[in-house]
C-alpha cells in the first residue's frame, strides 16, 4: 500500500519528462518511429505499450499505468528476493528501501522501461540460482522467459544480471566456493534457447538496421562518464549504498546456507554493471538510469545487513534491532523521497514559457529539449538550444532579440561542460530569472529565463 501511494502520487501529477513524449512517437509507430536509434534492441516495452498509445489519451497517467503497475510489482518481487537469498528480515527490509527509494520511485512514474528493468531483473536473481538448485526443466524455462524479456526491454538489463550469473554459479547454495557449469538440462532449457533467440534477434537488427537499432548516438563526453557513479549512488541514496556495501561484506563473510552466494550476486553483479557502462560511455550515450538493473542486489545486500545485526544481537532484542537499523537507513533517504515528490527530479519548463508567452510571444526561444516547448508551448517560435558560441553568434545575429531557456543542476548547465555556452550568456545576455521547486538534498533541477539582444 505505501509503495502504491507514493508512486501514483508522482503518476498523477508531474508533468511529461523529455523521454516520455517519445516514448509516445516510438510505442505509436514501433519500428516505423523516426527517432534514433529507434526500439529494435529494445522492443518488449513499446509493443506493450502500443495499444495505450493507440486507443487512450495521451496524459501522464495513462502513459505511466503499466510502469506503475510493474513498479509495484517490483516492491514484491524484492520482498521475495530478500526472503529467499537471505531471511525473512532482509525480505521485510529490501521491500521497505524499495517501496520508499527515490530511484525506484521516479522510475515506477515515468512512462518508459526503467520499471520493467528493474522487475525482470529481481526475477532473474530470484529465478535463476533457484532453477540451478532444483534442475528441474519448468524453473529453467521460468528463467528463459524472464531472461528473455528482461534482454529485450534493454541491453544494460544483461550487464548485472550476468554478473549475478556468474556470482551464482561460483558459490553453491550452501556457501561452497566452487566453479558450477550449467548442467546439461540448463543449456537445453535455459541458455541455449536463451543465446540461440538472442543471436537471431541481434543478427536481425545488424541486416535490417545496420547497428542504428543499438547505438545510442555518440558518447555524452568525460565530463558526463565521470558523473555516473555518483549520479547512480545519489540515486539510490549514499545511506542506502552505504548499507548496502556493508550489507555485501556480512554476506560474504557469514557461512549461513546462501548468504555467501547472495553477497557475490550483488558484489559481481553491481561491479559488471558499472565497468560495462563505464566502458560503454566512450562509445555511445550512457545515462544514470542504465543501472537500474543492480538495485535489486543493493537492496538485497542492504536487507542483508539488517539480517545480519539482528542475528548477532541476543534473542531478545533481533527484531528491535532490524527495526531500528532499519529506521536509520530509511530516515537517511527520506530527504531524497521528499525532494522528489516536490519536483518530480525533472525541471519544469512551463513557468519560463508562460512568462515568455506574456511578455513577448513573437520573439524567438532557445531551448532544449524542444520537443517539451512542442508540447506545452506550441504557440512560441522554438529553436533547439545549442552549445557552442558560433552558432549562438549567429543565430542572434539572425533575429536581434531571443530569449534563452537553459536547464541546470550542480554542475552547471546541462549540455555546456565545457562553459561556452555559460560564458556567452554572461557576456550577450540579461538573466531575467530562475524557476525551481524547493528540494532538502544536493539535486538540483532549476530553469533559468535570458533575454539576449544584439550590442547587449
């Protein structure tokens, strides 16, 4: 129930993000969508949504139902997960970090994949070491499936997961370090099938597309790989990555009956994951939300901590313990719940455009994403915000009066690390002001409004 209320609170009220209008064009045209690098590497998301973007309206919260539903479907699975791997404690602990995480939050809310990521994952560690232990051909076709549809919602699903694979078949499920190949009856069931469709499916893109379906444009820059890391651990929240740190060292230390297999799960699952995004960044774009496949693994690491201390603690005192290590970690990432709930983590254009609209319709807007001017302010000359001064020069010189719309967080303007762009505001530009929504931790997402006029 809670995780259900502050996820549709979100669902219904912020308003669209970038990425959420095309997810609109490409579910509505599917492979016939003109955007780069188009759903082929990623279709299982778009063909669900289809029929919503076919046939309903298309408003925040009928785009965002499915993600929602999955979202808190994900809660449960992570309730599962923790139970299983772990105890009933870290089970009880895991779910309550989801339900009340600001990434899995924001990610249940926005009308895109991130949610079915995170689902697909948490049944594939759930799936998968169960298949292994029971080798029985309908729990290895369980994972097949979920391997199958986890793959193709997005490639970075397979980054953590195969790391967790990787930690489940080093250590038994009795906590024996010991190199496991897959059986006979795993290749027939589960990983055969498994390669075979995903060869087929990824020598089909390469006739068809040409690679366009897989590559996510150029890389963002160093500046933007080097904010990765530290975006996701703001993500999750420092409290919980914290936890869950110290949560995977208890687990691998501990010889209880797979609690050294989950701690290697999460530990080769989440280093897989950021070494293949880090490396990936210098070839295509790579974003933050990439890594949300490996939060199930830090919430069961940090379930794990919880289980540990309340088993180290006298018999009487275990479940007050869970309880209040419990409370710690949560009241540590309430003030990124709360600063989401304000905001939505997303900047909020409309103000900037209502005072433009008012003060002078006619005159010519800067701004980026464009296709957000598109949709809530259709009737303002837009064009798309570039970064370098040459172009800046010259589209000033073209129409004599602009008005610029800039996005920023902490580190500046968003698309200007190398500060061209901040510095020919400074210099051509009177800043007329700013719109942000309070927030209580370090993220910031506020809109500045430029009037820049030629000899300015």
């Amino acid at each position: 129930m809670l995780a259900a209320l502050v996820r549709a609170y979100g669902a219904w009220t912020f308003l669209f993000e970038q990425d959420e209008l095309y997810t609109i064009d490409e579910a509505t045209n599917l492979f016939h969508t003109k955007l780069l690098p188009g759903i082929q590497a990623r279709p299982v998301f778009f063909l669900l949504e289809h029929p919503v973007t076919a046939w309903l309206p298309h408003t925040p919260i009928v785009l965002r139902a499915l993600p929602l539903i999955v979202g808190i479907l994900g809660v449960w699975v992570t309730w599962r997960l923790g139970r299983r791997l772990v105890g009933e404690v870290a089970g009880g602990a895991a779910a309550l970090l989801a339900a009340l995480s600001p990434w899995h939050v924001a990610a249940s809310g926005f009308g895109r994949y991130y949610s079915f990521l995170y689902l697909f994952a948490a049944l594939a560690y759930l799936t998968i070491p169960a298949a292994m232990d029971r080798e029985t051909p309908r729990r290895y076709l369980q994972a097949l499936v979920v391997l199958l549809i986890g793959a193709w919602t997005h490639p970075s699903f397979v980054f953590p997961v195969a790391g967790a694979i990787v930690g489940a078949m080093l250590v038994t499920e009795g906590g024996t370090i010991r190199w496991q190949w897959p059986s006979r009856m795993a290749w027939t069931y589960l990983w055969g099938p498994f390669l075979g469709i995903s060869a087929l499916g990824v020598a089909t893109i390469r006739v068809f597309s040409h690679n366009g379906g897989v590559a996510n444009g150029g890389d963002r820059g160093l500046a933007a790989t080097l904010r990765l890391v530290p975006a996701m651990v703001d993500w999750m929240t420092l409290v919980v990555f914290a936890a869950a740190g110290l949560g995977t060292i208890a687990l691998l230390r501990s010889r209880a009956a797979g609690w050294r297999r989950s701690g290697t799960m999460a530990l080769l699952g989440v280093t897989g994951m950021l070494v293949a995004l880090f490396v990936l960044s210098f070839r295509t774009a790579i974003y933050a939300d990439y890594g949300i496949s490996a939060l199930p693994l830090v919430f069961l690491a940090a379930g794990g901590l919880v289980q540990w201390a309340a088993g180290n603690s006298e018999a009487g005192r275990r479940l007050s313990v869970a309880a209040a290590l419990t409370a710690v970690i949560v009241v540590g990432a309430l003030p990124s719940l709360v600063s989401h709930l304000s905001d939505g983590t997303r900047f909020d254009y409309r103000p900037a455009y209502e005072r433009i609209a008012r003060e002078a319709p006619q005159t010519s807007v800067l701004t980026w994403p464009i296709v957000l001017q598109r949709w809530y302010a259709p009737e303002l000359h837009g064009i798309e915000l570039p970064s370098r001064q040459p172009r800046l020069d010259s589209l000033l010189t073209q129409n004599r009066d602009l008005w610029v719309v800039t996005s920023v967080k902490r580190y500046g303007i968003v698309g200007d690390d190398t500060g061209e762009m901040a510095a020919w505001l400074d210099t051509r530009c009177r800043h007329l002001g700013d719109y942000q929504r309070p927030r209580l931790d370090y993220r910031m997402y506020r809109v500045d409004v430029w009037r820049c006029t030629l000899g300015s």
